[in-house]
C-alpha cells in the first residue's frame, strides 16, 4: 500500500520533516512556480505552505487527492478557505506558535521609541556622535497601556511588569480578577488612551476595531505619547497617525503591520515609516527561528492527525477526526451560538454552561465545548482561535466551563443551550437547533424568550418595553438608510411586559443609526450581531 503524499511548497525547519515521521512520502515543490505547484498536487494528500504559496480555488481543484492544507504560521491569507471547505479539504495553521515572538517584538518597539535605537544607530552608521539628539526616557514609573488582554497582550504585560511600571488596560471580555493576576488595572476605553505613556493594540480585526485608533483618540493623547501596532494593519487609522505625528501631537509610533503589505508608494503608511519619530519594522510578528520551528512541528502534528483520522484541534473550518456523523452537523451550529452570546454580552463572561438536550446525549459531544468556546472568542481576541486554543482563552480568563448533557428536550429533537454567568452578575442563555431536512441552524431562544430565526450573517437584538408601533419605528428608520429587514421575529412579552425583537438584516447597520434605533425604541437590550460561518 502506497504511502500518503505529502508536498512540502516552502522551506520548512528540519524539525517540521522529522515530524512527520517515517509514514508519508514526503515530496518538495517550489510554491512559488505555478506550473509545478499544480503538478505536483495532483498526487497530494496534504501540502505544508507558509505565506508565499497562494491554496487558491484553481490550486485546490488541481487534485482529487487533496485532504489537508496546513499553513506554518498564523495568517490564512494566501488560502482560498470557502473553496476548501467546499472542496472537503481540511485548512489548518498554528494559531499559538507566534505569542512569544509577537509579544517580545512589542517589547523591543517600546524600548527602541523610548531610547531612539534605530535612529541612533544609523547616525553613528554615518560617523556621527550626536549623543545629545537621541537623549531618550526611563520606562521606569511610565504608564503603558495594552488594548486587548488576550495571550499576546497578557504576555506583554508580564514582561513590562520587570520595568517597573503602571500597567492599565481594555478589554471588555477580561474579568477584573483576570486582571489583577495580570498586575494590570481596568480602565475604559478612553482612559486608557488618555492616561498612557505608551499605548500597544492586541486587538482582533474586525468592522468594530478597523480605524479604532483615529483623529478622536490620537488627539486625547499626550504630546509625549507613543504608539504600538504588532497586531494588525488597520487598527490605526495611517492618514490621521501620519497627522497626530508630524503635527506633533504625540511623539512617536512602533509599526509592524500595516493596512496594505507592503505598503504603497506615497501611501500614508509609506510616509510613516520615513518619519523620523517612527520605528518601523516589516511585518516580523512570526519572524524568528522558534516561532518558525513551533508553526512547522504543530501543523505537521495536525497533518498526522487528519491523514490518520483522528480530531484536529487546529482545523480552522472543519472538525476533524473521529467524531460520530450524528454529532458531527451540530458543531458549525454551536459555533455561531457562540458568536451570538458574545454579541449579546455586555460584561465579562465568569462562567459558561453548554447544554446539549434530545437524542444527541446518547453520544459524545465533548468537541461541543471546544465549538462553543471558538465562536464565543472568534470575534474577541487577536489571534486566530480553534479547538486547541479556545479552552486556553477560556483559562487564562478565569472562566469556568460544565458540559451537561440530558435526554430531555420536550419541544427540539436536539437543542443546545449556552447559558453563562457574567462579571456583573447577570445572566444570558441563547438556544439553537438544526431545523427540517436541510438542518438549518436556528435560534430558538434567547434569555428565555421564544423565537425561532434562522442564523445569517447581520442580526438585530433589541428588548424594549412592549407597546404598539415599535416596528414600524425601526422599519422605517432602516428603510430610510436602504437597509433591508430580510427576516423579523417578535417574541411575546415577558410578565413585566417587555418584548424581544430579533432582526435578520442585509447589511451592517452604521453605529450611529443603531443609537438612533436604540432611543427611539427605548430598549435596554440593543446589539449588532455579525455572524462568521464556520
């Protein structure tokens, strides 16, 4: 019996082959040669890339054979993931390797803005001595604030703590008493920006994020300020960075990504790496010898799992291994219940509940847990999450987790309830269920209040006390601003009269016309949910 093809596309550590083991017929391919690259898939079982080989609709359909498509590394840019998943091919990366490298990186744009390194060093390249230019600060007793507390931002605050200085942060998923275990103190949005002396982001890319730091924030700051950006390109707005540092608003800015990679002739990210106030460094986040060897040896491990059958923790758009049939539709259904709890949230999540009730408790639904927790950080945190990592963001936040699987479920064949505890010490339950034939995932609840809404891409939650004309007052409001109510559910009111309306939408609503819709409506439940198909 032949042995499985493997196709190496990129130059790999060694390590990464040794891997594998002795089972594979493990084959190389210059990625970046196209004609080759097609050829050689043809007999692929899996193929290893890192960011120079483009897994595109043609590359995947250049195979039969094709199982797996594993990226040594964090980034799934160059992977056509629709295609493949339509395809049956398994996408997988190595979502932890690069936390250490990204986190110290920070740590070295901190201290070359502090001191004026990179400046210094080309002037003394020059032949100059001009110590008196690059007289730089002590971090010593400075105030560094971290947007985003994930593993990356927590790795950060506990090597700034050896400097000696005042940690505050953001992030409203963190629990306080997370936190504390952080040394770092809670503060909001704009008192973080306000109050630090240097200001890093580990914030995750999303339409709520995009431009986070502008015109707005950049003028709240200290004239003495600086700014860091490791995580992703877009979290600054560059034309109003570009601004805030060449009129002298804050002094300086630390640069790894950028909106465009590489960033465009006379662009405004062009311009800000020339500035003299300005670290800049080429995307290096991943770019060192050990996060390189830990991104190849994990998706190697992962590649030997899904060729073997076995679960793939690392599997980014499909469940892996060995799970019943049965189980198997439900997890993509929990995974978006997730996205919904987090959307309705408005505090830090302390602990969670998955309830699996019906015919599904006759088997095992453990990897239910693991898809609850990656829908419910997929929007939240700045790495990329799957099953392997998810529990670890749950951990590192203090949450508690309980599985409770019951025969019972008098109206559902199957239902899954995620009901959790937040900081505040409220609590929030969202219930879903695969519908009909064609098991269509569905919201059948929410805080206990009956609906039955199909799950897509754009919903409105809105709870507001119940009287006539609401809807007619939201309708209109969105039909105004073109925006289409492509599916509408009321729930009856509650004993103290309240209503629940849930709204399938065709696009994002702007910020400011949910605040329109929110006063006019007077609900003290609002939120945009934006759902990610697994």
């Amino acid at each position: 019996m032949s042995k499985p093809v493997v196709l190496i596309a990129e130059q790999l550590s060694p390590a990464t082959i040794e891997a594998l083991g002795p089972d594979f017929d493990v084959r190389n391919v210059d990625g970046t040669d196209r004609p080759a690259l097609l050829a050689a898939l043809a007999d692929a079982d899996a193929v290893l890339i890192r960011s120079a080989t483009k897994m595109d609709a043609e590359a995947i359909a250049s195979s039969q054979k094709l199982r797996v498509i594993a990226r040594a590394g964090v980034g799934l840019d160059n992977v056509d993931i629709k295609a493949a998943t339509a395809a049956g091919v398994m996408v997988v990366n190595a979502p932890t390797s690069n936390v250490i490298s990204a986190a110290e990186l920070t740590v070295g744009h901190i201290l070359s803005l502090a001191r004026h390194i990179p400046a210094a060093h080309a002037s003394l390249a020059q032949g100059q001595w001009k110590r008196s230019s690059f007289t730089g600060a002590e971090l010593f007793e400075k105030t560094v604030g971290i947007l985003g507390l994930g593993r990356i931002g927590a790795l950060v605050a506990e090597r700034m703590r050896a400097f000696g200085v005042r940690l505050v942060g953001y992030d409203p998923y963190v629990t306080p008493a997370r936190a504390q275990q952080l040394g770092v103190e809670l503060l909001s949005f704009d008192d973080v920006v306000r109050e630090s002396d240097f200001l890093t982001v580990h914030m995750p890319k999303t339409p709520e994020t995009t431009g986070m730091i502008s015109t707005e924030q950049l003028a709240a700051m200290k004239p003495t300020a600086y700014v860091i950006n490791v995580a992703r390109g877009g979290l600054f707005d560059e034309e109003a960075l570009l601004e805030a540092l060449t009129t002298g608003q804050i002094a300086g800015a630390g640069l790894d990504v950028f909106t465009a990679e590489p960033p465009k002739p006379d662009s405004a990210a062009a311009k800000l790496v020339a500035l003299p106030n300005v670290v800049g460094t080429p995307h290096l986040g991943a770019s060192t010898d050990e996060a390189q060897e830990k991104a190849g040896v994990s998706v190697a491990k992962s590649v030997k799992l899904a060729l073997e059958g076995d679960l793939v923790p690392d599997a980014v758009n499909v469940a892996g291994g060995v799970i019943d049939p049965f189980v198997r539709p439900g997890i993509g259904l929990v995974e978006m219940l997730g996205q919904y709890f987090t959307g309705l949230t408005h505090s830090a999540l302390t602990s969670l509940d998955i309830e699996v009730r019906g015919e599904l408790a006759a088997y095992d639904v453990s990897v239910y847990r693991l898809a609850a927790l990656k829908g419910i950080f997929t929007n939240i945190v700045s790495e990329n999450v799957s099953y392997v990592n998810a529990p670890l963001f749950a951990d590192q936040r203090g949450i508690e987790t309980r599985m409770i699987v019951e025969a019972d479920s008098p109206q559902y064949r199957n239902l899954t309830v995620l009901r959790g505890t937040m900081s505040d010490g409220t609590t929030l339950s969202v219930a879903g269920t695969l519908a009909g034939t064609r098991m269509v995932p569905k919201i059948v609840a929410i805080n206990g209040y009956d609906i039955e809404v199909p799950i897509a891409g754009h919903h409105v939650v809105m709870r507001y006390q119940d009287r006539p004309g609401i809807v007619a007052i939201y309708a209109r409001k969105l039909g105004d601003a073109g925006i289409n109510i492509e599916g509408l559910q009321v729930a009856h009111p509650d004993a103290s009269g309240h209503a629940l309306s849930v709204l399938t939408v065709d696009a994002a609503v702007p910020d400011e016309l949910l605040d329109q819709m929110r006063q006019a409506v007077g609900a003290d439940l609002f939120c945009q949910i934006e759902i990610v198909e697994p």
